[in-house]
C-alpha cells in the first residue's frame, strides 16, 4: 500500500510513502502519519491511498492514530480555505488539530474481553508500553478494548458529523453590545436544547474574550469550553468534548474555526471586523470568511454580532446573500467636535481640550482619551538637516518611546538608544510628531495639579490581567489613556470620551483607513458607554464628528468609493513579496513574475513592482482579480526562492 502525505510545508505537492503490511488496516484517509523528509521526521496527513508496492519508496516511521481525528466536514473546510487563500493542505491540516497535541496522554484502555482485563485502566501511553502499540490496536480492532478520555469519560470514537442539512442562514446583527449578548444567549440556548454545539468566535481571550466567557458562563455553566492555546491541558479538554454532540458551547478565537466539531449545529462571530480574525503565520486565512463558508457547507445558521461590520459584510448584505438586522444605536451619546490647527498637537495640547479635561476631573468624572499610537511620537525630524529619523537597516521611520528612552523600528523591530541628536547631522533640534499615549500623559501630568492618570495598551493587558487595570480605571476622576485596546474594556464605563489622532491614522492605515476610523470609534462608544463623546481633528481632517456619525452615509460612500477605485470587497488584492539580497538576483525573479502575468492577460490587474529596502532588498506587487482568475496563476510561484504571497492582505 501507498499513501500519499500532505507535510506542513509551503510546498504545493504531496509525498508518497510505503506502508508496511502490519500498517494497512490503520492507514487511512486523513489518518497521521510520521515519515521520514530529508534528514528529519515530520508529521503529515494521509490525503489518498493507492494499492502498490514499495517501488522503492521510504516507508512511513509510524501511525500516530488508531483512527482518523479529522472529519469530512474540517477536510472539505481546508481543502476549500487552500484554493481560496493559495494554501498548501498540509499547512490547513495542521490548524484542526491542538497546537501541542498530545492525544494518547488523556486516553484510556477500557477492556471488553477476558483477554484484555490486564489493559483495563491503563492510559493509552502506558497500555502500548506494556503490551505493544500493535497488539493494542488489534485488540480496538477486534473490538476487545475501547478508548476512552479523561475529561468525559465517553468512549473515544470517529467523529460523528451534523451532516448537511437545509438550514444554512447567514444573519448579521447591528445592535449594541447589551442587545447582542441577549441575542446570542437566546440563539445559542435553542441549538444545545436540541444536544448539538454551537462554536463562538472571539477575536481574542484576554478582554473580549474574558467578558463574554464570564457572561455565557453565568448562564450556561458548565456548558461552556474554551479552546485556548495558552492552556494546553484546557485545549485538550475542549477537544474531546466537541466531538460528542452533547450540547456545548465552545468558545475560541481564529484557530477554533478549523476544529473538528462533532453535531455543529450554530456558528455566533462577535465583531467580525477585527483584524485579529487573521492568521498571519505561515497559513493565512480569515476565520470570519472561513466561518461563513463552513455554516455554507454544513447548511447551518451563522450569526454575525457588530456595532461596526465590515464593509464586505455590509455588501453580503446590500446583495441579500446576508440577513441584516439593525436596532437603533447610541440616541443618548452627546457628540462634539473640536478642531485644532494642523501643527499645534505636535508641541503641546489644544488649551480648550486641557481645560475640558481639567474641569472633568474637577467634577470626578472618569475619563477615557483614545489615541491611535502607544509610543511618545511616531515620527522625529531633524529642523537643522531637514531630515527625519530612520532606521539604519531598513530606512523605516522610527519611533520614539519615552518608557527606556529608546528609538524603535516598527518593521524590523530593531531598537536604539536615544541620545537627543541626530544620527545625520548631530543637530539637537528635533521636532516630534505624530504623537501618542505616552505623549498625552506627560502633557496633562504637566499641565494639571496631580491628575490621576491610567496609561492602557494591549501589551500591558496581556502582561498584567485586566480586572487589575478597570478596578483602578473605575475609580472617580481617573483619567484613562488608551489605545485600540480601549474598545474592548466592556466592564469599563466613563462619563466622557476624547478621540484624538484619526488624522494620523488616516495617513497611514491605507485604503482600509476611514473604515478603521469608523469601526474604532463605533467600538468606543459600545464598550466604554459614555454620555459624551468629544473628536479632536486638525481643521484639515477630512473625517470628524458629523462623518463619523452617519453610519448609513458613511457605509453609502465609502462602498462607492471603492467601486471606482476597483478594491475590496469588489476585487480581491494578491500580495506579492520578492525578497533578495542583491539587486541583480531580485531583479531577474521579478521580471520572470511579471512576464508570466503579463502572458495570463493580468498585466492590467497589477500595481508594481515597488521596491522597498527591509533589512535586505524587497520587490511588492499587488494584484486586482477574483478566487477564480488569479489563484490558478500565482500557483506556481510556490517554490520560487524567497517569493511569499499573501491574499486580501488588510493594508497595502
């Protein structure tokens, strides 16, 4: 016998491998296997079988399943997201399963012969030490044992699938967060009512994810699982409970979406729109996309829960592919703007907007100011020179943090000390810009009498748990300073809201950027829940307080927009990377890429190629097409030395 194995490589092709005879009976479609690839064994997914001899292949080193963990459902899910997102299977494959995956260390023999009672309690680990993996596996075979796992104690199985069923409903739900956590606990009551799981998606597991566990959890108990990989032991557990279809709600973030689930009967996405739903390690995929697609196949409902959805949903919707629904959002929000000269935020803060914050805390009200940049500055300028600063490696504009008074590069990550002068000239007048959370808190601990001030980034939640952060952040005249971050503290509640910074963000955030304005600002309002809500912007913003409002307007013109401008979600863009040391080696990859898509008929489709230095030398271009035009053509690059694709990359 020969099977064919699909290895976790970014190689468009599988490898055939012998089996010994001993081996056929468990070498099945699907089934894990570890062979031997070079001078390493890797472990890869059986994806077809043939009857043959040797032929003078390797043999597999082993079997690692005594049946296949891997279902039909999740199979048909992977091999679609490759064709989709230009994936080799094996890559797919390995995201269905654990990250650390240990199956045999929470498994027991439970004897059902005379023979076997020697076995009986035995862990899986230990039953193959005592008796031979072979031997065990023949008694299963023979039906003399059965597995089974720790956390349930139900007899370890092939997957029982829902099957395909007339009930596929893709509905997205517009409406604050208070209505959809009524909305979600009413939907995913019914599905485990009638004993099927129902799988939640979160964009992440330390704030948003942290506040709808506690809430459902309230609810439903014991009900409730969290596929996490920060807790291994925790992950297996979920595991094995969501191949039994006994009722469970199954939480996790991106990496759930490809977990084999036994009787799925409901998929809830909560904020799709955030960009965390993509995986940007060695498969990229989208698990929103990917979750509509496996509720598509499976013919299940998905309900999709924002106060911002993402404009490709909006669309969905416009083309009645999705149900909308929409509830009357933020009546009671009073909204103002302040308009500042363009020049003024980088020396010091608007006097009207210090005034405002100092009268707040006067009256102990809890602030929260958004900024779109945790550092000091994001951008330094030499007024001697006339030069910025810029990373020696790479020539990317670096950063300026006051925390270890340090300079940082957001593209290579490389770090310098900062001595107050200018690497080009030694000038030490330098001007600072683009400013951030650290900037806004030394400008109001300078301008106010001992304020109460909370900085609050996403690397400081992860570092330190969050309850920590809001029991300070609750207390009155706190004044909070925050990223992104702020727009999922939903246990956070603030008398006022500042939002400073959009135009910079605007400047930097590409085609995605007023659609990130809208949604950052819209998230705001849902978590944070404030009577007022006050926008700083330069008099020159093309986005403000009444723009950000409009959400009918805002979903109307930015759609038009990109009509004509031919972008998502009416096109879908394919990056290109071509990284090379020399110019000349670079040079002649690019030309060979371009050659061929200019020979397929996409020279028109195709913005580039743009170089950029990234420590070596870097070629970008960008295709305009569809699923079913340009992914057949880019196939072939797999392979090609130092060419990385990436599809519907979220800025360009």
């Amino acid at each position: 016998m020969i099977v064919h194995v699909a290895l976790p490589l970014p190689l468009q092709k599988t490898f055939s491998y012998y089996v010994p005879f001993i081996w056929e009976p468990f070498a099945k479609p699907l089934a894990r296997v570890k062979v031997p690839f070079g001078n390493r064994m890797l472990t890869g997914f059986v994806v077809g079988v043939t009857e043959g001899g040797d032929e003078g292949l390797k043999e597999i080193a082993d079997i690692l399943d005594i049946f296949p963990l891997i279902g039909e459902a999740t199979f048909q899910l992977c091999a679609w997201a490759c064709q989709y997102y230009l994936a080799p299977i094996g890559l797919a494959l390995k995201y269905a399963l654990p990250s650390r995956f240990k199956v045999e260390k929470y498994l027991s023999v439970r004897a059902k012969a005379e023979q076997t009672r020697h076995l009986d309690g035995l862990t899986l680990k230990a039953a193959y030490t005592f008796a031979g993996k072979q031997t065990v596996w023949e008694y299963y075979r023979a039906e003399m044992v059965e597995l089974y796992d720790s956390f349930t104690g139900s007899s370890f199985a092939p997957l029982e699938e829902s099957g395909i069923t007339p009930g596929y409903q893709a509905r997205l739900y517009v409406a604050n967060v208070e209505r959809r956590k009524e909305e979600y606990l009413r939907v995913i009551s019914e599905t485990l009512e009638q004993g099927k799981n129902v799988l939640f998606l979160l964009p992440d597991s330390h704030t948003v994810g942290d506040y709808f566990c506690r809430f459902v959890t309230q609810s439903l108990g014991k009900r409730v699982v969290w596929y996490t990989s920060s807790q291994p032991k925790r992950q297996m557990e979920t595991f094995f409970r969501a191949r039994a279809g006994e009722g469970y709600l199954i939480l996790g973030n991106k990496s759930a979406v490809l977990l084999p689930v036994g009787q799925l009967g409901l998929i809830v996405v909560e904020r799709p729109e955030e960009d965390e739903y993509r995986n940007e390690e060695a498969f990229h995929f989208n698990a929103v996309r990917l979750a509509i697609k496996s509720a598509e196949m499976q013919g299940m409902p998905i309900l999709l829960g924002s106060v911002s959805p993402p404009l490709d949903l909006v669309n969905l919707a416009q083309q009645g592919a999705v149900s909308l629904t929409r509830e009357e959002l933020f009546s009671q929000t009073k909204l103002s703007e302040l308009r500042v000269e363009s020049g003024k935020r980088g020396h010091q803060l608007p006097a009207e907007l210090v005034s405002c914050i100092d009268q707040a805390v006067q009256e102990n009200e809890t602030i929260a100011i958004y900024t779109p940049r945790r550092d000091y500055a994001s951008h330094l300028y030499c007024l001697e020179c006339k030069k910025p600063f810029l990373c020696p490696d790479c020539e990317t504009p670096l950063t300026y943090h006051r925390e270890g008074d340090k300079l940082a590069c957001p593209s290579c990550r490389k770090s310098l000390a900062y001595d107050e002068t200018c690497a080009q000239c030694g000038g030490s007048l330098i001007q600072f810009s683009a400013t951030g959370a650290e900037y806004v808190e030394e400008q109001l601990s300078a301008a106010l009498q001992e304020p109460r001030v909370l900085r609050v980034t996403g690397e400081s939640i992860r570092k330190k748990d969050a309850h920590s952060f809001l029991q300070v952040a609750q207390t009155p005249g706190t004044i909070v300073i925050g990223t992104q971050i702020l727009s999922r503290l939903y246990d956070l509640r603030v008398k006022r809201l500042i939002l400073m910074g959009q135009e910079e963000f605007l400047r930097v955030a590409g085609y995605r950027a007023h659609e990130r304005v809208f949604q950052i600002f819209r998230n705001l309002i849902d978590a944070l829940r404030p009577e007022e809500v006050l926008v700083v912007a330069d008099k020159t913003s093309l986005i403000g307080a009444a723009q950000l409002a409009n959400e009918e307007g805002f979903y109307e013109e930015e759609l038009a927009k990109r009509r004509q401008a031919e972008f998502p979600p009416y096109v879908r863009l394919f990056l290109i990377e071509v990284e090379k040391k020399t110019r000349a080696s670079g040079q002649r990859v690019v030309a060979e890429i371009v050659e061929r898509l200019q020979a397929e008929g996409l020279g028109s489709r195709m913005m580039g190629p743009m170089l950029q230095k990234r420590g070596g030398l870097r070629w970008r271009i960008v295709l305009r097409g569809d699923e079913s035009s340009v992914p057949p053509v880019l196939s072939w690059m797999y392979g090609l030395s130092g060419v990385r694709m990436e599809p519907d990359p979220p800025s360009i």
